[in-house]
C-alpha cells in the first residue's frame, strides 16, 4: 500500500484524521460534495458492499449546516471496516458518492484537534473493540 502525503495538521479537509493502518472500526471518507448526506453516503455503500454499518457522521459547516467534505463511518468490527477499506481501494471505477470520488483511509487513534462531541464520542468506541 502506498504512503498517503503528508498534509499539514491544520487542514481543513479531514486529512489530519487519516491513518495508514487499521485502528479502530471507523473509516474516514474525504473529498464528500457539499450536498452529501449520511443517507446519500450510506446508500452508496450498501450498493456495493451490504455490510454493517453502525453509524455514519457527516462533518458540517456550524454556519450553512452543509457537510465540510468529509464523514467517518463506522463499522460493527474492526475486520469490517478493514474490509471496506481494501475493496474500496481497488474498487474500479472509483468508489464515488453524489458524483465525487471518495477517498477512504483509516482513522488515526487517539481522535486529537477536534472540537465536535460527535465525532470524539464516536471515534472513543474503537477503544472497546479489538481484533
């Protein structure tokens, strides 16, 4: 697998969140429209990959409540997840959500340099899974 850019850490595009290796149960989908909805992410997912998704958390601007280009999705395991992760690599064409395509990677764990609840209480749970 080859080695994601470095991206500086006050990024705005979720990329300080990314990880190279599996550490949780959570991916971090990037490059989302705009318009893109936890439905809209969900249903593209399903049509490829029925699998068990727990929960799907979209980043949204606190002002246009429009999603800020990425989400993390989470998985009901860890093998799930690390799944997901190596078929929508080679997935061709391109996984792609709402006309984007979606670039996917693994959460970086601990969860650090977000102010959201949301996503610090969703990301906690990979501390209770394990392989």
């Amino acid at each position: 697998m080859a080695m994601e850019p470095v991206v500086p850490e006050n990024s705005l595009d979720g990329s300080r969140y990314a990880s190279n290796a599996p550490q949780c149960n959570v991916l971090l989908f990037r490059k989302l429209d705009a318009l893109s909805t936890e439905d809209s992410i969900r249903e593209a997912l399903m049509a490829i990959l029925p699998v068990g998704i727990s929960n799907i958390l979209v980043m949204r601007d606190s002002l246009t409540n429009t999603s800020r280009g990425f989400c993390f999705v989470e998985f009901d395991s860890m093998q799930t997840a690390v799944y997901v992760e190596q078929v929508l690599q080679a997935f061709q064409p391109p996984f792609s959500v709402d006309g984007r395509e979606v670039k996917v990677s693994y959460v970086k764990w601990p969860l650090t340099g977000t102010s959201n609840r949301s996503a610090r209480m969703l990301v906690q749970r990979c501390l209770v899974l394990q392989w």
